[in-house]
C-alpha cells in the first residue's frame, strides 16, 4: 500500500505545480505517479491470480 500513497502523493503534487503554473515539475510528478500507480496495479493483479491459482482466500 506504500507504493499507492507515494503515487498519491505524487499526483497531488502535479496538481498543485500545475494549478501554481509550475509545468515541468507538474509533468514529472505526473509522468512518476503514472508510473507508480501502473507497478502497483501490477503487483496487485500478479498477487492476486497468484493467490487464486493456488487457492487462498485473500483478506
């Protein structure tokens, strides 16, 4: 869950530099939160069919 609240942060971070007119470091806070929240969904999906294919419950 760490990787989710830094890709968070990392979009909050974008919308703020944009709203303040901060448009390199707005495209990079967004370029990095894209990429943080894609390897976690990732993860996510890869753990979750793992859990299935071998028949634990997930809580």
């Amino acid at each position: 869950m760490a990787l989710l609240k830094w890709a968070l942060i990392a979009l909050v971070i974008s919308v703020l530099a944009g709203a303040f007119g901060y448009t390199r470091l707005e495209h990079g806070a967004a370029k990095i939160a894209k990429l943080l929240f894609f390897v976690f969904l990732l993860i996510f999906v890869l753990i979750l069919i793992a859990a299935v294919l071998g028949g634990e419950a997930i809580l």
